[in-house]
C-alpha cells in the first residue's frame, strides 16, 4: 500500500474524506480555478529553482519561467485547461512579487521537486514529493485566497505534511519553511515565508506516535474494503470546521445525505461490488391482513431515493421539482426536471411530459392543458418616434429635426494616442486583449540583452524601470489600436502602466 503526506494530513483531519478521496477516487466537483493558478504558479516557480545562481539554464541561455504553453494546464484525470487572461496575469504578478521580495530563493546545494520514497512498516510505503530542499532546509509553495488561511510558526511546527517531509532529512534540526502567494488582489502584501525549526526528536516521535497508526488505521479499513459497505463506518471529521474549511468539503454532500444513495451506488458498480442488498441480512417477512389502501402516487422521472430534501418524492414542499435530486440526478446519469414539460394542473397537482410529446409520460396521468392563443395585438399609430393608442388623443406635432452625430475624433489625436483602451485591475468580456505582463517580459527581456544582465530582475530597480519608462511611446505605438489588459501591482508593472497612461484614448479602471 502506497500512502503520501497529503494522504496522512486528511486522514487526521477526516478520514472518511481521505476514503473518498484515495480509496474510492469520488471526482472533486470544486472549482477548478483555485487550483489552475497554484499549479501554474508551482511550475513556473520550478523551473526558475532549477536554473543556475545566475539564473542561466546549461545550454539553454538565461531560464525562461514563462515559456511557449506554460498557462496550460491539467488534473490527474482531466483534459488539459488553458487559464484566463486574469489568472494568468495573476501568476505572473505573484511569481514577480515572489522573486523580488526574496520569498522565492534559490537555496545553496538545492534539490528541487524531489520524489522520495520511505517505508513506514512492512506492506507499506510513504512516497511524497518536496518543492526544495537543502539539508537543513524544507520548504513547500503554497497559495491562499486569503491572508487569514495562512499558518503561522507554532502551526508550521505542528503540521502532518511538513514534519512528513522532515522524517526524510538527515538527522539533526530541521527549518520548515511555507512560501506563501496570496490572490487576493485587494492586498497589498502578495508573498509572505513562514518558517518554523523542529527538533529531532519531535520528528521521531511525530513518526513513530502519529504517522505510524495512522497508516495503520488505512490498512485496516482496506483489508476490510471487499467484504462490507465501509463508507457509513469510516470515522468522520476529527477536526472542528473540517466540513467547511477550504472552501467545503467536495465530498459533504455524500456525508450529509443529499445524493449518497444514487453517487455511492453507482461507484460501487464501477467497483463490481455486489449490491448492498445483498451485503445486508435479509429480515424475514411480516404478514400483515390486506387493507384496502390507496396506492401511491409514483415518483417523477428525476426523483432520487433516499434524498432528505424530499423524502425521495422529487417535489419540494412548495410543490415545484426538488432542486438536490435534479443535481443529483443529472450526475448519475439520469434526467432532471428541466428535460420535461412541468406545469400545474387546477387542482395545484405537479404534472410533467415529454418536451415535445403531447402525452404524459408514464406517473404523470393528466393531459397537457390546450395552449390559450396568443391575443393579437391592436395596430397602433405612431408619430415623432412615439406609439399612439386607439383611445389616445391623436395630435401631430411637426417632424424635429434629428440632431446630427457628433464628429468622431481627430485624426492627430488618434496619433498622439494609439492605444485605444486600457484597462486597469479589470477586463472586457468578450473582447481580444494584449496583457501588459506579456508586454513587460518582452521588453524587460530585450533590456536585459542590451546590458548584458543575465535577466531583467537582475538590473538595477530603478535603473531598469526609467529604462522602461523611456521607452513608453515606442511600445504604445506597437500597440496601437488595441485594447491593452493591466492586471498586477508589481513595482515594474505600474511604472509601465502610469507611462503608458497619456498614450490611451480611453482607461477604465475597476472598482475597489
């Protein structure tokens, strides 16, 4: 059996959670954005890390964070995503920020993104991979929506995943060491390094007292697995706030029991289990006298069994389709009520059909009401641009003249202005844009050739940015007639974006 950090770390939290996640494989249905910008930040981040102290790449020239197709990126199982213009401009300004404030630091005799491999007892293994380490020295990326998720030292010290990697480093002290990246463009600290030191022996005993049963709680319940439906037993959260923490749990809807019975019986088919009919001891039958009873009113076509929002009736108490077995429904597989015909008949009763057939589908035993024509509508008079009524008191003023447009701008305008639009901390929908982050690594790379500096970051703050600034109606004219996209609040950034400000027609700036 194979375990990593992350592994361990959730199961301490909820072990049921770590059951969905690594044993049954349940698809994370949270939003995939969050983790489209760390995952890119991470890449960029390593290929910078693995580049020499001078920032060159052996035969390759100066390192290229951002090369042909970074912004692509993919999940274990999924097709590979392209990230927005936003989140792309965010990850450029957080790893700008990052090796400029020194959070983002290439330490002496690094090892970066290594895979490691350790036994925790005979059958199972711990395989785990660390951003960077030297030494005496682990550190981890991460990224946060907000400065309020952040760790601080006494938690660093503590947490499962670092001291995880720490058991791996010689013996000795060990500094634990979290890079931050906040997305949150409102703040104005964007990176931030936590670190905490960890004596040897509270690694030891964090192995031996905490790592080791744990792994021994997941061989139990896995040797278990093949025989009982385990997932109602598995021991829930461990932690106050578990459930909601990091956004929410993706799997609370399972626990709190709003689809379980339809996403837990279709995994068990994936599975080949045997159905959990046959799992449980059959109970011998009860013979009750006949009674004359009304039979039951069957269930619509999206009803789920076992939904705790309606009793499995798939109708709601206002009498409208039960929302939860809608979503549950159309991600088993199934039908929801939007792919049928739902109306109420006079007596308030929930009907439904086939979108274009003219009878009921099977439960549903009313007619489709006749559809009322649609009344006409009277002609109406107009005069100067106005509708006039039939009971209106008809009086025709004479025809105004229309004002005459104004003219557009002049042409020397245009060319003391060529940008046509800049947009500041915000963006079009729908519209191409030239993103000023993709501006200023072009720009910052050419000035870096012209002084013979190995990268652009590498120059003199100052000294670079009045470059940049120098050159400002040079680069609006090779963005003329565009719409031109700055997002970020890195130093270089605004001094390119104040400088490109007098050559834009037009700049909108967001809200903050």
């Amino acid at each position: 059996m194979n375990v990593s950090p992350s592994q361990v770390a959730v199961h301490l939290t909820c072990p049921r959670k770590r059951w969905f996640q690594s044993h049954l494989r349940l698809p994370d249905r949270s939003d995939h954005r969050k983790r489209d910008v760390g995952t890119a930040l991470h890449a960029a981040a390593e290929r910078w890390l693995r580049a020499d102290d001078q920032g060159r790449v052996p035969g390759d020239g100066p390192v290229d964070p951002f090369p042909p197709g970074w912004d692509m990126v993919q999940d274990r199982d999924g097709p590979p995503r392209r990230l927005s213009p936003a989140d792309a401009a965010t990850v450029r300004r957080l790893f700008a920020d990052g090796v400029s404030s020194g959070v983002l630091r290439r330490l002496p005799g690094r090892e970066v993104e290594v895979d490691y491999e350790r036994e925790v007892f005979p059958g199972v293994v711990m395989r785990g991979r660390i951003d960077q380490r030297s030494p005496s020295v682990v550190e981890d990326h991460k990224t946060t929506g907000s400065w309020r998720w952040a760790m601080s030292s006494r938690s660093l010290a503590a947490d499962p995943k670092m001291l995880c990697y720490a058991a791996e480093q010689p013996p000795g002290p060990v500094r634990l060491r979290l890079n931050y990246f906040c997305k949150d463009p409102r703040v104005l600290e964007t990176t931030r390094a936590v670190e905490a030191t960890v004596p040897a022996g509270d690694v030891a005993l964090f192995w031996t007292d905490v790592v080791v049963p744990a792994c021994r709680e997941m061989v139990g319940w896995e040797e278990r697995a093949p025989t009982i439906d385990l997932w109602r037993t598995v021991e829930g959260p461990r932690v106050e706030g578990a459930c909601e923490a990091y956004g929410g749990c993706p799997y609370a809807g399972i626990c709190s029991g709003i689809g379980k019975e339809a996403e837990m019986g279709a995994f068990d088919r994936d599975k080949k289990r045997p159905p959990r009919a046959a799992q449980e001891p059959q109970q011998e039958a009860v013979v009750v006298p006949a009674v004359a009873a009304e039979a039951p009113e069957p269930a619509p076509p999206w009803a789920v069994q076992g939904c705790q929002a309606c009793r499995g009736t798939g109708i709601n108490g206002k009498g409208h389709p039960c929302r939860a077995c809608d979503v549950v429904s159309s991600r088993t597989g199934g039908r929801s009520s939007a792919t049928f015909r739902v109306w109420h008949d006079d007596q308030g009763n929930l009907c439904w059909a086939e979108p274009d057939g003219k009878v009921p589908v099977e439960g549903s035993k009313r007619e489709l009401p006749e559809p009322k024509p649609k009344p006409e509508p009277e002609p109406r008079a107009r005069a100067n641009g106005q509708d006039v009524g039939p009971d209106a008191r008809q009086v025709f003023l004479p025809e105004r003249e229309l004002p005459k447009p104004k003219p557009r701008r002049r042409a020397a305008e245009a060319d003391a202005r060529p940008i046509s639009t800049l947009f500041v901390g915000c963006m079009p929908v729908g519209q191409e844009v030239v993103d000023l982050n993709d501006v200023l690594a072009r720009e910052g790379s050419a000035q870096a050739a012209a002084c013979g500096a190995p990268s652009y970051y590498s120059v003199d703050a100052f000294r670079r940015r009045d470059a940049l600034c120098a050159q400002a109606r040079a680069i609006a004219e090779s963005l003329r007639g565009q719409l031109v996209l700055a997002v970020g609040d890195s130093p270089d950034l605004r001094a390119l974006r104040d400088a490109l400000r007098p050559y834009a027609r037009a700049v909108v700036e967001g809200i903050r």
